[in-house]
C-alpha cells in the first residue's frame, strides 16, 4: 500500500520535473539560440528579443522555475504525507 | 585622498571583517566543520552559495569577455546560471535526504563499491585544483595591482589568508564569511554600474538601461548605438551571433552541467535544515546569482560604448574624429603602465585609431595604418571601468576589494572540498577507517594546507594555464559526477559497474580530447592537432566537449548496468527512500 503511493508520488515528481525542464530547454535554447535570428526582428524597449532572452529573460525564468518547481513539490510532499516535520 | 590609500583603507577594512567573522564561529567538531550543522538557512545559504559559486571569473572576467564578444557572451549567463535548475530538481533535495557529506560517499553508498568512491574523488580533487589555480592567479593579480605589491608576494598573501579562515573556520566559519563577502561583491558590482547606467541613458537600473534609449539625445536605444558605432570601425555587429550555433549550444549545455557537478556547490546543500529548504535554497542562491550576472550585459555593453566613445570622438574618417594621444585620460595612462593596454602610433599623427583591419576596407583613404590598440585585455574593463566612467576613487577600491572577495570566496569553498574529499573519503573512508573525529579534523587541515600550496605554487609557475583550464575544469565535473549522481538517483538499474565504466569513459574522452588540441597535461608542444575549427571532430570546440563527454558517460552507464547483475536489494530500497523527503533528521553522525 505504502510502495503504491510511493510510486504515484514518484511519477508526479518525475512528471513535474520533465515539464519544468521542457521551459528550462525553450527559453534558454531555444529563444536564445536556436531562435535568435527571427526573435531578433521584434524589439521590445531597445532590446532584441531573441538578444533579450539570451542576456536576460532566460536567467529571471530559470529563477521563477526553480521557485515553482519548489513550491509544487511542497503541496506534493503534503498531498502524499511524505513531508518532513 | 589618493586612491591607493583608499584602496588600502576599503581592502582592509573588508579583510578584518572576513578574519573577525572567521575566528568569531570558529569550528568545533567534523560536522560543525564540513556542514555548518545544518543549520543555515535557506536565504543565508542561497547567499553563501552565490559568493561560493561567483569567482574572480565571474567577477573580474565576464563582463569583459561580455563587452569584446557581444551575443556570443550569452553562453557563459546561461551556463552559468541554467545549471542550478538541474542542482535543484535533479540532484540537490536527494543528496539531502540521503545526509552525509560529501558528494562521493554518496556515489560510494550508491553504488556499494569503494572504487566508485575513489573515482569519484578522483575527479572531484582534479576538477577542484585546477579551478583554485585558476583563482590563486586572479587573487595574485587583483592584490598586486591594488596594492602596488609584485605579483608573487600578491599570491603570498593570499594564501596566508585563505588558509586562516578555511583552517580555522571551516564550513561554518566560511559560510558565515561569504555572506559578508556576497554582500561586498555584489554592492561593489551594482555601484558603478548604477552610476554608468545613469549617465549615459537616465536609468538608474542597469538591467533597464541595457534596453533603453541613449541619453545624449540621438534618440536611438543603447544596443543601436553600439552596433552602428562596431560596424562604423569595421567591427562585428554586438548582437549578432559569431559562434556556430552547434558550439553555443554544447558550450551552454557543458557550463550547465558542469555547474551541476561542482563539488563545492553540491556540498552547499547539504548544509541546510531540511529536503525542501534545499530545493528553495538553490533558488535563493540563483536569486542572488542572477543579480550579478543580469547586471554583467549592462557593464559590458556600457564599457565597450564608453572605450569606443573615448577613441572614437568625431565621424569616423574625418580629420579630427580620433582622440589625441596627448590628451588621454589618466586611466589609458595606468593601465598601460600595467602592459594590459598597448597603443601604437602606426600613421604617426598623434591620434589614436581603433577598428577592426578586417572589417574596415576603407580605412587607408582616412591615412589609417593599422588598428592601433595593439592590446586590449579584456580581463582590465571591469576594474577600469569605473575610472573609464569618472566615478570617484572609493568606487574604484570598492571595485577592488569586490573582486578579492569573489576570489578568496571561491578558492576558500573549493578548498573545503578538497580538504573533505581527502580527510573524510580517502582517510576515514578507505586507508584509515579508524581515526577518531580530532584526527580526521586534523589531516583535513593538513589538506587544506597542502592543497594551498599546490595551487599557489601553480598559480606562481602557470604551466601554459589560463581560461580553458577553467572550462575543463566544468568539462570534467559535467563529463564525470554529474551522470553518475543522476543514474544513482533516477535509475534503480544502475550498478556499480556500470557507473564506474561511466565516469572513466565520460573522463576520459572529456580529458584526452581536450589534450589533443591543447597539448597532453597542457604542455602546449605536445598538442598533436592545431586548435582551430577545422581540425575540430564535427567542428566541437574543446571547451565544449564536456557535453558530449556526459552524453558517453550516459550511455555506457546505461548499457553496463543493463548488461550485468541488477543492484543488491538493500540499494534498491536506498533508492526508494532518498526519493521522499519524509525522515530526512539530522545528518547521521559518525
């Protein structure tokens, strides 16, 4: 019983990993690189966006991400009554 | 006041505060000595991770690097930073639930075999090394120049100091220390750039600034400007990509990794109270991170405007377009007394030309010879920035004393775990099971010591090292530790065997390829192919084989594993259990 839920919790934290990561891959690889070229036509202020990405948007995202990803483990930790005391 | 006093002043300031901090917690027993008793807190953490992880490299260097290479930067922001998502959903909450020490009793433990411990150490100690040789050279540089001191007697001095507080302190002494020190690094890089950012677009935060519209009533936004003005002097475009875009992404991707596989920024998460406050603990550590590294573009982009704005002062070509050597400011003058900065009176007419020879077909019909700035070193922007931009001189010692803290921060953590690798793991763990908590204590100073030595010692004689040791050293830790850490965790299959012909095949390509092109041990005469794009396998750069070196350990893991004995059942419920957060405790005592 208890190795059942141990797996679902598993699987949803193997889940929530994989989608984060999937964001961590666009924004930086993507956008910033693989991107660049035809984000760079559209400006935003005096930026380019692809540039932007690059230089800036990725690192405040990867900060965002790793703060979500932490506070959904921590309603998954509660849901599955694995959390610390 | 001269700015030399003044550096004085700050320097020594900042460096009573660092010892006091240092003998103030002092250590007490091994736990309070590798991990703090796991008793700092999250935010606290995140800070002293970030003074851990930002070095002379990130300090001093890359905004510079930045400044001469534009986009192509971008890799080392990304790098840098992108890795400790990987830190905080793939490695760091796991490695806490498991509560031990080091990063290679967990490989040890992992995979039930004493000879994956030592490989591990093995890795971790190179990698380790030659990252403090490459901050002992910074610590040599930024203390000679400020404090008017010769090169050598610079790295003296800095090992002395490293050594007091990372002997006499330990983790917990050097935890409480980077606080401090992230606190005067990340205030001396935020002042002048404030200041720059202000002055040439009106907006005071320099992430904003970077994206907005020039000061000077041209009406054009600062990138604009200063790719028009690259371009004018024949020079590349700053936001245009150079690298092939298979090397952005392979660098990126090594730096990201090998942030991941550092062994002084996984140890870090061992020191906080619980499995979740390591998972935000990493956040809060790229929080103050980011602070820095999205500051950088606006320093380096400002930096490259201000040098090309002092040089080029009227319409390219025109008679009077090119400042007098004459009337130089003062800063081109002391830094060229350092040999960083080398100008040539080629056409003899007492101005100075810089653009780029290549790029500018029609210089010779404005009677230019030749770019004149033979030298440019990229490692002068960020110290010479803030002279270059006409602040006062306490922001300029200020500047100083930030870039001591970056290095002497680094070197201190780096040490430690070094220091923890040979006392806990090759000592306590494999020749000397029997040693009491005293001893081992001992011998990890004796470490530190020697460890010092070594790298002072390399720092002094450098044996052709210079930054591609410290890509290598993010080549090895992505090559090696990384992929074994995450099988141990993401794959029950696993075994020993198989992650032991990982890590060596992952070394081993990383090593050997890194060594064709730039010579075996880095003895540059030994390097059997020439450097350069073409003789490059797939055109992959050296630097950025680390990637491909994980992708090999991956697979050989893998397919190992899959070929032999599955793993004890004992490890199979290891695995289960590092996987919730529940019953984490305190660190198990030894």
């Amino acid at each position: 019983m208890v190795d059942k839920s141990r797996e679902e919790y598993w699987r949803r934290n193997v889940k929530l990993v994989t989608g984060c990561l999937i964001v961590w891959f666009i924004v930086s690889f993507g956008f910033g690189i693989i991107l660049v070229h035809p984000l760079n036509a559209i400006m935003i202020g005096g930026y380019k966006l692809g540039f932007w990405f690059a230089q800036q948007g990725s690192m405040y995202i990867f900060v965002a991400l790793i703060f979500f990803y932490s506070n959904k483990m921590g309603k998954l930790d509660k849901e599955f009554g694995v959390e610390e005391e | 006041m001269s700015l030399k006093v003044m550096t004085y002043l700050v320097v020594g300031a900042t460096f009573a505060l660092y010892i006091y901090i240092a003998i103030r917690s002092k250590a007490k027993d091994t736990n309070d000595f590798y991990v703090a008793s796991k008793g700092v807190h999250p935010v606290l953490n995140g800070m002293a991770t970030g003074a851990d992880w930002m070095s002379a490299a990130s300090f001093i260097s890359m905004a510079g690097l930045i400044a001469f290479l534009g986009y192509d930067a971008s890799v080392y922001l990304m790098g840098w930073t992108g890795g400790y998502c990987l830190l905080a959903m793939l490695l760091a909450p796991y490695l806490r639930k498991f509560g031990k020490f080091t990063v290679s009793e967990f490989i040890g433990e992992r995979y039930y075999s004493n000879a994956a411990r030592m490989v591990a150490v093995l890795c971790l100690v190179t990698a380790s090394v030659t990252y403090v040789i490459g901050q002992m050279k910074g610590i040599g540089v930024v203390f000679s120049r400020s404090l008017g001191v010769s090169f050598e007697v610079g790295i003296v001095i800095g090992m002395i100091i490293v050594f007091i507080y990372a002997v006499f302190g330990g983790m917990k002494g050097v935890t409480n220390t980077q606080i401090a020190q992230y606190c005067v690094l990340i205030f001396a890089y935020t002042v002048p750039a404030v200041f720059i950012s202000l002055t040439l677009t009106g907006m005071p935060i320099p992430q904003l600034g970077l994206g907005s519209t020039m000061a000077d009533g041209s009406g054009l936004a600062l990138l604009e400007k200063l790719d028009g003005t690259l371009v004018e002097l024949g020079f590349a475009e700053y936001t245009a990509q150079k690298l092939s875009t298979t090397n952005m992404l392979f660098l990126t991707m090594s730096l990201m990794i090998g942030t991941a596989g550092l062994p002084h920024v996984i140890m870090r998460f061992f020191t906080v109270p619980k499995v979740a406050d390591a998972r935000s603990s990493a956040g809060w550590a790229l929080v103050f991170i980011a602070l820095l590294y999205t500051t950088a573009p606006a320093v380096g982009a400002m930096a490259r405007m201000n040098l090309m704005d002092t040089i080029q002062t009227g319409a390219v070509g025109s008679a009077d377009g090119n400042i007098e050597y004459a009337k130089v400011p003062q800063w081109f003058k002391s830094w060229e007394a350092t040999g960083l900065l080398k100008f040539e009176d080629k056409n003899g007419d007492g101005r100075i030309q810089y653009y780029d020879e290549k790029g500018l077909k029609n210089a010779e019909s404005f009677g230019w010879k030749g770019n004149e700035m033979i030298k440019v070193d990229r490692d002068i922007m960020v110290l010479a920035n803030p002279e270059i931009a006409g602040l006062p001189n306490w922001v300029i010692a200020l500047v100083t004393a930030g870039g001591i803290a970056a290095a002497l921060s680094t070197a201190a953590g780096l040490l430690l775990a070094i220091a923890t690798a040979v006392s806990h793991d090759v000592l306590k763990g494999w020749l000397m099971p029997n040693i009491s908590d005293q001893q081992e204590l001992k011998y990890s100073r004796i470490a530190i010591g020697g460890a010092i030595l070594v790298a002072g010692y390399l720092g002094l004689n450098p044996p052709g090292f210079a930054a591609q040791v410290v890509a290598l050293a993010f080549g090895l830790a992505a090559s090696s530790i990384f992929p074994a850490i995450m099988m141990g965790i993401f794959s029950k299959r696993a075994n020993d065997k198989g992650a032991i012909c990982g890590m060596l095949a992952g070394l081993g390509t990383t090593l050997v390829y890194i060594f064709i092109y730039k010579g075996w041990f880095f003895f540059k005469s030994t390097a059997m192919l020439p450097d350069n794009v073409d003789n490059w396998l797939f055109g992959i750069n050296p630097q950025a084989f680390g990637f491909v070196g994980a992708c090999i350990n991956f697979a050989v893991s893998y397919m190992v594993s899959n070929m032999t004995e599955e793993p004890p059942e004992r490890i199979q419920q290891l695995v289960e259990d590092i996987r919730v957060p529940i019953g984490s405790g305190e660190a198990q005592d030894h």
